[in-house]
C-alpha cells in the first residue's frame, strides 16, 4: 500500500521549496524566490504559490502540508514568533491558518533543523538510534534534539539552539545579536570574515576554500583552521551536555572537507570521559530532501 501523499515546505532568506512526498519519496519539487524585501504578505504569497505550483491530478490526495522555517516557532499554534530569514514584520504570524485557509488542509509548523533531524532519524543516518543531535551548518547553524523520534521543544520551543551556545565570552557579533556564540565563528559568513581579517582580501566562501585546498594561501587554510578549532568546542559541549548516542551534521558546509572532518577529530579530544570519545559524528543521508520530508513527518 502506497504511503499518504503530503506536501512539505522549505522556506529560506532567498527561496522556497516545496515538494510533494510520500514517505521518504520525493515525488515532485518546485522552486519560487521568497522575495523578503518585498515584505510579509509577499512571503506568504510566494509559499502559497510555491504549494500551488504542485498540485496536479495526483496531488488532489494530499492530506496535509508541513513547513519547516527558521527560528522560534510555537508549533502547538502554528505561529512563526521570528525568523532570522524573513522580514522584521515576519513577526507572531499565523502562518498555518492562513495557508490553511488558502488550501483547506491541514497544516503543521516547526523550526526548520528540526525537521532536517527528524527526517534524518526516521528515514535517515539516525534511524537506528533513539538519542539523535542535529546540526545544520550554513549560512546560520541549527540544531535539534530528537529523542525516540519526538522531536524535543522545551518550554519556549527553542530546545535545541545549538548555534547559540557561547564559546566566547564577549567574542565576535552573532547574527542574534548576542556576542560569542558558535555561529559567529562556524558558519558561512565567518569565512569571509575571518580570510578578510587575516589577509585583508575580500573572497567568496567558496573562493576561499579553494585557495585553502590548493595550498598556496596560508591564510586561507587559517581560517578553516580556526573554524575547525571552534566547532569542535561547540561539538565537544554537546557530547559532554546530551551524552547523545549520534550526532548529524547537515547543511551546505557540512561538505567542506578542510573543515568538519578536523572539528570532528579535535572535539573526541575535548568530551569529558573517554567513554564519549565514541560518539558517533557523520554526515547527513538525505541531503536537501530532507528539508522537504522531515515537515511531512509532523502528521
């Protein structure tokens, strides 16, 4: 017997994705621009349209629609509270009434990482596991706590904020507009930072990763160096805080060779006991599908 049709969303600062699931299949997908400029009910439009664009004959089964975006969400209400990605105005918004609304289905909310990690845990590098840490490194870095398969919210809906552990008292400017926190020092932006710092040259990430794989550009391989250094301290409190029996890590920089792979090395160096020295550390299975399958995974 075939598996429920659903649809899941992916929204993110420059574009939207949506495809049309079923269990762990991707039957369809489609791209629109999210367009945050242009405001709020812009957004919403292009998350509209974006669902819109998938139905077809055999789309009339869906039985629901899941969105996963970044940021605090209450999924009880399926309200965003805020997200980095999206407009300031993007604020106490019921998202999933007014979808709800456009499209007369049922629909659910949550945080974006995680829906990556609870994709990850049922169809994915955590399926055989019960205590599973998510960890997206891109642009920001996510987290997300799943245990037994429930994803684990807290008493605001923010358990999992990994990227805003501080690993630096008084350190660099986070994007939240704290100071110190993992993802000033990890994500993406920070390459262009740092290679800026040390060099005094501007170069896109990708740039600078190349220059470090060629071994011509000390100061690029610095900067993977000292990226490395840091998320290795926040992989290191995480072990030594959840003991969790895997950690996932997914996300477009979650490939750069010259920088996880060292991190995952130097963090087994910092757990408390030797026994958490065997945590298992790897990469994400289902990579941008994830995003997609893991809101369908909320029905």
């Amino acid at each position: 017997m075939a598996s429920p049709l659903y649809i899941g969303v992916d929204v993110g600062g420059t574009k939207i994705d949506a495809g049309l699931i079923s269990g762990k299949r991707v039957l369809k997908k489609v791209r629109v621009p999210t367009e945050v400029k242009r405001g709020t009910k812009a957004v919403i439009k292009n998350i509209s349209q974006a669902i819109a664009n998938l139905e077809n004959e055999k789309a009339k089964g869906v039985k629901g629609i899941g969105i996963g975006i970044a940021g605090q969400i209450d999924v009880n209400k399926g309200r965003v509270i805020s997200s980095p990605n999206l407009p300031k105005s993007f604020r106490d918004v019921d998202l999933a009434k007014a979808i709800k609304w456009t499209f007369k289905k049922p629909v659910k909310l949550e945080n974006d990482a995680n829906a990556f990690t609870l994709a990850e845990a049922t169809y994915g590098a955590g399926k055989k596991h019960n205590l599973i840490v998510g960890l997206t490194l891109g642009t920001g870095i996510g987290g997300a706590i799943i245990i037994d398969k429930q994803i684990i919210h807290g008493a605001h809906g923010t358990t999992g904020e990994l990227g805003h552990q501080t690993i630096v008292d008084y350190g660099e400017n986070c994007s939240c507009g704290q100071r110190g926190h993992l993802e000033a020092y990890a994500a993406g932006p920070t390459i262009v930072r740092l290679y800026k710092k040390l060099s005094g040259k501007t170069a896109e990430p990708i740039e600078v990763e190349k220059r470090a794989l060629g071994n011509k550009d000390a100061k690029a391989k610095e900067v993977f160096k000292l990226m490395s250094d840091s998320l290795a301290t926040g992989l290191a409190n995480i072990i030594n805080t959840l003991d969790p029996e895997v950690i996932i890590i997914g996300g477009g920089l979650s490939n750069v060779k010259i920088f996880v792979p060292p991190a995952i090395k130097l963090a087994r160096k910092r757990v408390v006991y030797p026994t958490l020295t065997k945590t298992k550390i790897v990469r994400a299975r289902l990579g941008q599908n994830a995003a997609l399958i893991g809101p369908t995974l909320l029905f």
